[in-house]
C-alpha cells in the first residue's frame, strides 16, 4: 500500500504534542511535529485547564503537518487523560472556564453523593473505582456551585471531544472515556440514566456514545484551509490515553487476561484486558475500575498514584534552590539506584500525596507519622517512590488475580514510565514475574493505529499488537533479589493500613 500518514494530538498533564504516525502496511513509524506544555493553571483560588490555548498549539501542530505532509494525511484523532469535562450551551458556547480534576471543590462530593445512592448501587451500575476526581463528583459539585451554568449545558463533552469538535463540529463522547466518568452504566453501555436521576444530574445535556474507531467528519472548512490539510478524516480513536496505551500493548495473548499492563506516566495504571465488567462485591472492596477498550473489551483495573511522586518532588526540590538543569529525571535515577534500599516507605496512594504543597514535605511528614527515617537527600526521596510504586503494583497485581482467578506471567510497561529502567526492573523484583518495557510512545502508536483500523488498511486488535511488535524494540527485565522483597512486603502492607 502507499505510504499513509495518521495524526494524534496526544495531551498529557504535562505536555502535548502532534505526532505523526507513517504507516506502509507492516510497520508504523512515529515522528514528533510539535510539543507543548500543558499543566493546571492557578485561577482565582481554583485549577483549569487551558483548553482554549491547548487548541491553539494543536492547530499550529496541524499547520507544521500540512505543510511536511500534504496530502499523504489521512485523518487526525485527539486522546487525553480521563474524568475532565466541559459544557456547551445552545450556541455552543463553553460555559465557565474548564476546570482540572485536582481541584479541591470536589472535597466531600463523594459522602454527599453516597447519602442518596449506597456504594453498591454506583458500582453495579458504573464498574468505576470510587476516587473524588471522577467526572460524576465533579459535576455534583459543580450542579450544587453553579446551578445556573449547568441548566444553560446543551452538550456534555469529555476533553478530548471537545476538542473534536474543534476539529470538525462533533458532539459525541468516545466511550472509552466515557467509561472514566461513573455516569455510564457498564452493562448496558449507555450513560447511567437510573444513578443521574437519582442524583438529580440534568440528562439532556449527555450525548451520544461512539466507538472508538468512529468517523467523526471532515476537517472544518477553516481549519483545513489554515493547515493545508484538505480532506482529512476526524476519527475518534480510543480517547482516554490509557485505552489507546492499552491498544498497543506488544502482547501476543490478546483475548487471554494472563498478562497485566502499567500504563507508567503522571498515573500508573496497572490492570488486565477483560471481556466484561468485573462488578463482584470483591471487586467494589478492593475498589477497582472497569474501563471500556478497544473491539468491545474492557479494562479491569486500578489507578496508582504514578510518577507524580517524581515529579512533583523535581518541583520540591528546585523551590530548596535546586538547579533543575543538574536534576534531570535521569539524574534522579541514577541517585535513586546509588540509595540505600528500602530506607523509607509510603503507600503512593495516600490522600496527602494527591495535591500537596509540595512533595517532599508531604513525604517527610509521612516517613515520621510512621516511624521510618526521613529521606535526607534526592536519590533517597526517589527511590522511597520508587520502590514504594513497585510494592503497590505487586498489591494490586494481586488483587486482579484474585478477581480473575487467572495466574499473570508477564506484566507489560508501556508509556513514557517504560523509560525508567531501574523502576521497571524494581517492579520485577517486587512483582517476581517479568517487566517487558516498551513501547514508550503507545498511547500515540495506539490513537494512530485505530485510525487506521477505521480507514480499513488494519484489522482489528490483534493485527494493531501485531505492527508493534514489528515496529518497536522492547527491552526486558527478570526479578532479581526476590527474597529481599519479600522480607519487606508485610512491612509496605502494614503501612499501608495505618
């Protein structure tokens, strides 16, 4: 086949980007066109994101493609984290500023929630972990804040199909994020329209679900002019970044749940591809989520608080008069590996960890309430991250066996967290099977790919797995010292009920 061109604004919490996918038939290669900061902006004592200034840097992305890539570009689709919203009113007008999910008004949404509709009952209906982030909270937060802005909501749009309808005009929502939100039933696949009325959530507002894989419609008009792009496909890929990281895991084994995977980034996101929704009262106690995947799976898993630990210690230390450019995360690495181990714990988990002031501060008042020594140096506060992630992945690793009752032989790291080789081979010896890394860019490798499964030059699934493997070197990593971690496991799990 002629050499085809796919491209992903794929937007992180920290950064974004336009990549671009070329794919000839066998192997899919990426290339970066353009990169963007991305972050919560402090605004009047609240966080938002700037969503406005987000399309801004995407269309300049489009602009960098058509101009390297003419006519060889044959659709674009846009993938973000998960939970986050806007609303539109008649004219499409976005009503408020868009609001980041670390906000605090969502600071006792959940016990409100809970006191109209029992735990159990969300559960059986959305599948979903119980996190106050999640987009249910926030719109009860902001139903009970802004009253009058949510009866003006025409439209309920998830980020990144906000941002499609930049792109084209659509108003639909990708049902993989939709999964995200705990306002979509997991059995029937619609939105929760029993646990919205029960909550006295507004239903007219919420649109219709999509597949992922879906034609959305051309390029606007303008937009096609501005970027030399003409005729150029919207196609909503799986939106929510972890379900286009999923899509191109490396596995050989896709329909059989003994592999595990992290999706490593600002969030761990560590779980097993499954066919349904695992809704046992099991599951709800060990209050994991079940998110929706490409070809009709879903993904039995938990969020980790990741390497927002790293990071938000990076930003510590620089306010102690750090020189940043001296502390590179490779540089923290290689302090960390240069550590005494297992010198100090934290369950990464913690709700001091979500939103502190600043890391290292909120990690020294942990190590004390618990009676461990308190880091005195860089390498040490990130290997006590590091190595306290690996013993969170071994927990829930073992929680998702003991739901599926299926042994996992291999855990695959996938994301810009699969760059860190001592966490990777820390996660073997904590977990005691092997870590395969790689690839670092799936979330773009896997948006670009359904992309092309929608055009028809990929089959499905199994065939989108098949060009990773082809495409991407995977590095490995086989537990080592094992007996060590075990030794210290009753250790992590005491701190982590205390």
């Amino acid at each position: 086949m002629a050499k085809r061109i796919y491209l992903a604004a794929d937007l992180g919490a920290e950064s974004g980007r336009l990549m671009a996918g070329s794919f000839d038939g066998s192997r899919i290669a990426l290339e970066e066109l353009h990169r963007f900061p991305n972050g919560p902006v402090h605004l009047g004592g609240t966080l938002r994101w700037n969503l406005v200034g987000l399309w801004q840097q995407i269309q300049h992305g489009l602009g960098l493609a058509g101009t390297k890539f003419g006519d060889q570009v044959a659709s674009v689709g846009v993938d973000t984290w998960g939970v986050d919203f806007v609303l539109l009113n008649r004219n499409d007008e976005l009503l408020g500023q868009p609001w980041n999910y670390r906000d605090r008004r969502t600071d006792g949404m959940m016990q409100k929630a809970l006191q109209k509709v029992s735990r159990e009952e969300i559960f059986a209906q959305t599948g979903l972990q119980f996190m106050e982030i999640n987009s249910l909270f926030q719109m009860l937060a902001m139903c009970e804040r802004d009253p009058e802005l949510v009866a003006q909501a025409e439209r309920f749009l998830m980020v990144p199909d906000f941002l499609h309808w930049c792109l084209c005009g659509s108003r639909v929502v990708e049902f993989t994020n939709a999964t995200t939100t705990q306002m979509l039933n997991a059995t029937t696949r619609t939105w929760a329209t029993e646990l919205l009325s029960k909550l006295q959530i507004p239903q007219q507002m919420f649109p219709e679900i999509v597949a992922p894989g879906t034609k959305l419609g051309r390029l606007r008009s303008e937009i096609a002019a501005l970027s030399a792009l003409k005729g150029v496909e919207v196609v909503a890929p799986a939106t929510h970044d972890t379900g286009s990281a999923v899509a191109a895991v490396p596995t050989a084994f896709t329909g059989r749940p003994n592999w595990a995977y992290i999706s490593s980034g600002t969030w761990s996101l560590m779980g097993l591809e499954v066919a349904d929704a695992v809704l046992s009262e099991h599951a709800l106690r060990r209050n994991v989520t079940n998110e929706g995947g490409l070809d009709g799976t879903y993904r039995l898993l938990k969020n980790i608080m990741g390497l927002w630990l790293v990071q938000q210690c990076r930003r510590a230390f620089a306010r102690r008069g750090k020189d940043l450019s001296d502390l590179d995360y490779t540089e923290l690495t290689r302090q960390a590996a240069a550590a005494t181990p297992f010198r100090s714990l934290i369950d990464p988990d913690a709700e001091a960890f979500l939103r502190p002031l600043d890391m290292a501060d909120a990690i020294a008042e942990e190590c004390r309430r618990t009676g461990q020594p308190v880091p005195e140096n860089e390498g040490q506060y990130i290997r006590c991250c590091l190595e306290s992630l690996a013993f969170k992945y071994r927990m829930v690793l073992r929680w998702l066996e003991e739901l599926t009752s299926i042994p996992v032989q291999v855990i695959h790291v996938v994301g810009g967290g699969g760059k860190n080789e001592l966490l990777n081979q820390l996660t073997a010896d904590a977990c005691g099977i092997p870590v395969h890394a790689g690839p670092v860019e799936a979330t773009a490798l896997g948006n670009v790919l359904v992309q092309a499964m929608a055009t028809g030059d990929v089959g499905g699934l199994s065939e989108i797995r098949e060009i990773v493997r082809r495409s991407e070197t995977i590095s490995e990593f086989e537990p080592q010292n094992t007996a060590q971690w075990d030794e210290q496991w009753q250790r992590f799990q005491s701190l982590c009920s205390r």
